[in-house]
C-alpha cells in the first residue's frame, strides 16, 4: 500500500483511512505471517498509537483532518480499549490555549478514552511569551485516572502499564529524558516486575533511517539514548517503546523490546494489540478481528 501525503489525503478524503500495520509502508514486510488470535479477550491490550497530527488554527484542513481521524476510530475500531497522541499534537503557535482547547474539543469525542504526551511543538511555543507550558498541559489533558509523577504518568491497564514520559526542552527540537524521569520508569519497572510496561514518548530511541548527519540525529534521536537503554532496556518487563518525531515509520527491536516509530497519521491507522504468549508477550497488528499477523 503506497503511502500519501497530506494533500493526498484532503484530496481524496477518508478512503485512505483504514487499518494499517503501523504505517502502511510497513504493510508488506516480511515480519509478519498470518495466523488467528488465540489469547483471552480480557488478556488482549489493544490501542490506537498516533503521532504528529500537527493541528494548526492557520491551516484549517488540519482540524477537519482531526475530527475525520477521531470518526474514522470511532467508525472502525470500536474495540480498542484508548488511543495514545505521541506529541506535535498541535502547534502550540496560536493565541492563549486557543489550539489546545480545539485538539481537547475535538479527542473528547472519540468513543475511548485518550492519552498524551508533549512533542517538541507543545514545548517550543509561538509567539515564545505566550505559552502553554507543561503545567498548563497537565492540566489540561492528564486525566483522574492517570498517575502523575512530575512532567510524566502512567496508566494501569490489568497487566499492561503504560508509561507517558515528557522528553521534551523547552524551545528546543531535541529531547532529553530527564535524572527524575529514568528514575521514575526504573522505580516503576523494579517496584512491578510482573507487570508488562509500553513507554510513550515523542523522539526516537534509534537513528534506523541511517542518517548521517550529526545535526538531524542530535535532532531526532534521544540525546541521552545510551543512557536510557543502559538503565531501563535491561528489564524483561519493558516491552515496547512507542515515538514519533521523524516522521517516518519503523517496527525494530532492541534486545527484546519492541522500538517503534510511527509516521505521521496521513496514512492508515495503527491499531496494536498486545497480549500474552510464552515468556513476554507479542505485539500484533490486525487487519480485521477475524484474521491478525502476530509480530
């Protein structure tokens, strides 16, 4: 399936929002071989990731590619238990909170709940005195049922605990994981070893495009990613790491863990399932309920 751009899709409209295997370019890929679920419903962790959506109050398409999004989800994948936002969820490049309350507006609609997380537009306002800083975004999207700690929170899901981890500096495209926030994931992981753990953040965990300049990759990349994966990917119990960012899409692993990166959602919906299998358990993508590719 070929991907789109975004004038492709406001061209032709909702016909290319469908299922896809984390973006669509990854829809051939040899990883992935036909078999049928076999897993307990209540055992099966399913969620929509999306990243990047980018609203912008100054390009009105982008808002109506929201709502079309959210009823496309709505429509089509009443079974998923939330979807994530990724970060660049909007521009943050409007007056007040005015972008914000739009986004807000429109992700409440969606039949599942929704969490979030910043992207490096969320923290790098614009006009830059007219902000919407990280408390303001707490407060506007971690919901009760969140547990906050700091800039980051997580969500317990039966055996699945989901982690939203804030990367972002202010006024800069880079990312960072903060001393607290790797303490946070490292207590959580130590603390809950028979938990299974997805951690939701905006930058990439791996420069898997092969770029060569030093700039981009400082850009996209966690600046302290060796650091990271020296203290968090050694625990069996973190599975999949969940980015954007790039804007380009990729299913790799890191030892055990899952890293994805997801383009940004001009392209077909990535719908996940998680659930139990022997040892930790695998991802899945299905194209319908009745037939899924187990990775």
């Amino acid at each position: 399936m070929k991907l789109i751009t975004r004038r492709e899709f406001f061209k032709h409209g909702s016909m290319f929002l469908a299922g896809g295997v984390m973006a669509s370019s990854v829809g051939g890929s040899k990883l992935f071989g036909s078999t049928k679920s076999t897993g307990k419903e209540e055992d099966i962790l399913r969620f929509i990731h999306v990243a990047d959506t980018h609203l912008d109050l100054k390009m009105p398409k982008t808002v109506k590619w929201l709502e079309m999004l959210v009823d496309k989800i709505n429509n089509d994948f009443s079974s998923i238990d939330f979807v994530l936002f990724g970060g660049d969820n909007f521009n943050n490049n409007a007056s007040g909170k005015s972008d914000a309350i739009i986004f807000k507006k429109i992700t409440d609609n969606l039949h599942c709940p929704s969490y979030s997380v910043r992207g490096n537009k969320e923290s790098t306002p614009k006009p830059e005195n007219d902000p919407l800083n990280q408390s303001d975004y707490a407060q506007m999207f971690f919901s009760s049922d969140l547990k906050v700690v700091g800039r980051d929170w997580k969500l317990k899901r039966g055996r699945y605990t989901i982690l939203g981890i804030d990367t972002t500096r202010d006024q800069k495209d880079n990312g960072i994981f903060l001393p607290e926030s790797l303490s946070f994931v490292e207590n959580e992981l130590k603390a809950n070893p028979n938990q299974y753990h997805l951690m939701l953040n905006h930058q990439a965990y791996e420069n898997f495009w092969g770029g060569t300049n030093k700039k981009d990759i400082h850009r996209y990349v966690l600046n302290n990613v060796e650091e990271v994966k020296g203290k968090l990917f050694k625990y069996s119990n973190l599975i999949m790491t969940l980015s954007g960012h790039k804007h380009i899409d990729h299913i790799g692993k890191s030892g055990d863990i899952k890293v994805i990166t997801i383009l940004p959602s001009s392209c077909d919906l990535a719908e996940i399932w998680v659930k139990p299998g022997p040892g930790m358990p695998l991802m899945v993508h299905a194209t319908s309920h009745d037939s899924v590719a187990w990775l």
